[in-house]
C-alpha cells in the first residue's frame, strides 16, 4: 500500500488556497483563468491530501462509525440498576461471621443460605442445623471462573474450602425462586439453600362443621393453608388446628381439624408455614424492596435469631 506523509503547514496552506481560489475561479474572466489553473490544481490535491490524512488517522485509531451517526437515546429506564446479589443494600445493623464453605459445588453460590455443620464446624447450603447466614460479599471472595468461560468468567459460585463471610442481620439483596411482593417471609431450600418466599399469612372464609373447615373464598396475597397451621376467628375454638388435608390444597376446599365445633361463615386467619422441602430463616426474615426488572430479585431484612 502506497504511504502519504503530510505536513501540517502544507496542509493549512492548501485549505487556505482552496477556500479563496475555488469561490473566485466560478466568477473569474476568461482570460485570466490560466492564472488560476495552478491554484485549482493546488486546491484539488489539497482536498485529495485532506481526504488520505483523515483516512489515515481513521484507521489508525480503529474509527468505524461517526459518532454522529449514531442513535440517539429515546428511553429511559423507570427502575435504575437494584443492586448486587450477595451485597448489603442500606445501611443499619449488621451482623456477620465467618466460615468455610462445604459442599456439592453448584451449591455453594452467593445469596444462599447455609447451615453450620455440627460435625466439623463448616457451612453447607441449606441445611437443618444451626444459623450460618447468607453468603455475601462477592468481590472479596476467590473466583476461578467457569469451565466453559474459563478462568476470567463471572461467576457467584464459589470454591469448596474457601472462607466466606455468612450475614444473619442487616438489608441485603437476593435472588428469589420466584417474583415476591413487600412483607413477605423468606425460606430456604434445606438441600440447596435456594431462597423462596411466602405471603406472610392465611386469609380465608370459611365455617366450621364437626372437625370439617369448609373455605369458600380466599383473600388476595393469602398464604396457602397447611397441615399443622393454627387458626383463628371470631367464631373459631382458640388452639382450633388443621391435621390434614381434605378437598382442599391450600385454597377453597375442605380441611380436616382437631377440635369439633360449629363455627358459622366467616374470615379464617392463619399464620403462613413453609412449604415442603424448606424452612423459615431464623428470626424474621422479610422482603422489603424487590426489582420491578427482575423478578426474584429483591431485598431482603434480616433481623438475626
């Protein structure tokens, strides 16, 4: 490929030539046009030598695309950016401890829960012993990527072995199983230490015949009914509980209970129970912000056992 060198004088100089000469040439006499001819040719490789310079430095700093010739913004985002899996969100009280981490490697991700291990004192995800807390703290923990991303790809997974750091009170955000509203409780997964959560309690209509609770309707953003949950009423017997499950699994239906009574039609009230497979968090662990942008991403309190 042929190489240009140019000079910033000559460069000047030409432009300078061709802005006067080319304006007076269209107007210029007849006879006097060949005294313009060199500056017409001048001012034509001028225009040459500008085009091969700007080029030239095009390529060098790798310029594909004008800047002006791109999009302009015509939307903006309600929600901003939430925040970080694994990191606290507003500041108060907090409390946190450390621990090393054990256990099947797609488990041991940040924004789980884990239990301590009362065999050897380490951190399992899920779990039924005592409180480890949340693992958080992503940026401070060891990486060694992906076996397809390689080394360098992100990841919240971290090693067997390491020590994390494990909140069990303050605000953090989380990644949910599923999309969640403000108050709700939060559960884990006693296998994988995934993060659920559950309308705070039952609402319901129903009456009561014998030992048959009979659910007519069920009030919006109500908990499930569940083996083992305690209801209450104004025409409900106090300590009044649910042994099994009849017609219903949850919503409208029947459900067989403990105490025979005669409770005519009206709002059942329950406290919500964890589903199959999982458990509360200890303490009071509740939802108080979530992600319009992404469901199952929320913050969440807690306030430690």
């Amino acid at each position: 490929m042929k190489k240009h060198s140019f000079s910033l004088g000559r460069l000047l100089m030409a432009g300078l030539i061709a802005a006067i000469a080319l304006p007076v040439m269209a107007v210029t006499p007849a006879h006097i046009v060949p005294t313009y001819a060199a500056a017409k040719q001048v001012a034509r490789q001028a225009v040459t030598d500008l085009k091969l310079w700007a080029g030239s430095v095009a390529a060098s700093y790798s310029i594909r695309t004008a800047p002006w010739a791109a999009a302009f913004q015509s939307t903006i985002n309600a929600s901003q950016g939430f925040g970080l899996i694994g990191e606290l969100l507003f500041d108060g009280p907090t409390r946190a401890q450390p621990g090393v981490l054990k256990g099947t490697a797609a488990y041991l991700v940040v924004g789980r829960y884990f239990t301590i291990d009362a065999s050897d004192g380490t951190f399992v995800p899920g779990g039924t012993g005592a409180q480890g807390g949340i693992l958080a703290n992503p940026k401070a923990l060891v990486s060694f990527g992906t076996s397809v991303g390689g080394p360098l790809a992100p990841t919240l997974i971290v090693p067997a072995g390491e020590v994390g750091e494990f909140v069990t009170m303050g605000s953090m955000v989380v990644a949910l199983a599923a999309a969640c509203a403000i108050g709700d409780k939060v559960a884990y997964d006693t296998t994988t230490g995934v993060l659920s959560t559950v309308a705070p309690g039952v609402s319901v209509t129903g009456s009561i015949a014998t030992t048959v609770l009979t659910v007519t309707a069920v009030a919006a953003g109500s908990a499930p009914l569940a083996v083992g949950q305690v209801l209450s009423g104004a025409n409900v017997q106090p300590g009044t509980t649910i042994i099994s499950l009849g017609t219903g699994v949850g919503g409208v239906g029947t459900y067989n209970v403990d105490v025979s009574q005669t409770a005519a039609s009206a709002t059942v009230t329950a406290a919500s129970t964890a589903a199959a497979g999982t458990a509360f968090i200890p303490g009071d662990a509740r939802v108080v912000r979530y992600s319009n942008t992404a469901a199952g991403l929320a913050c969440i309190s807690l306030t430690g056992a």
